[in-house]
C-alpha cells in the first residue's frame, strides 16, 4: 500500500495559490488551523479541512475539499 503520494510538490504548488489557504507559522493550512472554513464554491457551501497541507497533500488517499487535486 503506497502511502505517499509521489507528485505532492505539484499538489502543494496548488494549494500555496488557493484563494482559501491560510498562510501562518506552521505553514499552509486549508482555511483556518485545525477549524477549517466553510466557503462558498461554486455557488455549494464547502466545509475546508483545516490540514497542515505539506503534510496533507503526500498521502495518497486524501482530496482536496474544491477538488482541485485532478490527479
């Protein structure tokens, strides 16, 4: 079972021009630290996770919350 994800810089790089990341001491975060966010996109209601996205974007099996992650 692979667990890290192989192209996760490119995953990242999407993340750092996300108009909801947050920018802080611990890095980038998808909306705020641990609470998350809930935004509009594309007109639905989306609830972001909160995750520390250098860590986030090498597992495998996780998905971006406006699925911006193609791959």
């Amino acid at each position: 079972m692979e667990v890290v994800f192989k192209d996760w810089k490119k995953r990242l790089s999407q993340c750092t021009y996300c108009e909801y990341s947050v920018k802080n001491k611990i890095g980038i975060t998808c909306g705020e630290f641990l609470i998350g966010d809930v935004v509009i996109h594309e007109g639905k209601e989306v609830k972001l996770c909160g995750c520390i996205m250098k860590l986030k974007t090498k597992l495998t099996n996780s998905i971006c919350p406006i699925n911006k992650w193609k791959v």
